[in-house]
C-alpha cells in the first residue's frame, strides 16, 4: 500500500506572460516527498460559468461557434468569464442573454468544477436554467460569433455519445445535468 500523498510548499510564482484572459505563471514548489523544489507552469485566470437553457418545450439552448484552438465549430451552451465583482450566478444569466438572446430568470446550481487542475487555477461554475425565454437579439463581441440551436432535451445523451458535443467542459456539465435529472 502506498503511503497518503501530501500537498506541495509553493515558495515562489513569477508571472511570465499577460495574455489578457490569463497570466502564465512559473511557480517553484517543494515536493513534501523529497523537499526538491521544482518548477511547474499555471495557467492563472477569472472562474467561468455554463448555463444550460431549457425553453418550456423542453428544447435545450445551445450556441454554435468557431473555436480558435481546435479550428472547427463547436456546439456548446452558452457560457464565459466571471467579471470582476460579479456573482457566478449573475455572470451565467448575462453570458446566457449575450450569447443566445434568451433570459434566464430561474437558474440552479450543477455544481462547481475545476476544469484542468493540472494548469489551471480556476473553477467552472455551472448552472442550468428552467423556462428560458427569448428576449432579444445575441449580444456578441467583435471577435464573437454565435448561432442559436435548439435540440430536445431528450437528445442529449445521444449529442454527446456520438461526439456532436465534444467540448469536455459541456459535456461535464451536461452529463451532471443527466445524472442528477434521472427519471
């Protein structure tokens, strides 16, 4: 049996880089094993949040958009950083109107996550919204782009097994939603 594991002493975190939505950070720890200091990258960003909308007919509110990192659309639910001050709960209704154009009043907590421990220092707060409703026109920025799709939320399961979902973040969130919304 091995013996239980305990956390790293970090002595020192130097920002390498300001990328504008994220710092790269070198960061020295001591292992508690050996009492080596090594050096390790972070990626040090806000928290983000995903909604999940529901309409009243059971139609779950997806955005389709383009991803720089894997060059290809992605089919994904709206979702975005935590600005400064800024409740996750809050962040999730505004992220939700600006990208779909569809208001959520009602929302409730999935959960919070950390979306790649490994590198990333923040957590993803995720929320699903009951009876969304369209209010207006999607709010994008100048580098955003989204287009609304609708899909029964009968059919989720089945998105995400066949990989027509494939952002791991989305998926989280919505294979909780799944498991906590059993019949």
């Amino acid at each position: 049996m091995s013996a239980p594991i305990r956390p790293w002493t970090r002595v020192a975190t130097k920002v390498l880089n300001d990328l504008r939505i994220m710092k790269v950070q070198e960061v020295t720890a001591i292992s508690p094993k050996t009492g080596n200091a090594h050096g390790f990258f972070v990626l040090d960003t806000v928290d983000w949040v995903n909604v999940l909308p529901i309409t009243a007919d059971q139609e779950v509110v997806f955005v389709r958009q383009y991803r720089h990192g894997s060059d290809a659309l992605s089919l994904e639910i709206p979702g975005g950083m935590v600005d400064p001050g800024e409740a996750p709960i809050v962040s999730a209704a505004r992220e939700c109107l600006e990208e779909s154009g569809f208001r959520a009043s009602h929302l409730t907590s999935l959960g919070v996550l950390n979306p790649n421990p490994a590198v990333f220092n923040n957590q993803l707060h995720t929320f699903v919204a009951e009876n969304v409703v369209i209010e207006g026109d999607i709010q994008n920025t100048a580098t955003e782009q989204t287009e609304v799709v609708l899909v029964p939320r009968a059919e989720l399961a089945s998105y995400l097994l066949d990989g027509r979902i494939d952002h791991a973040l989305v998926a989280a969130t919505l294979w909780r939603y799944l498991y906590l919304n059993q019949s």
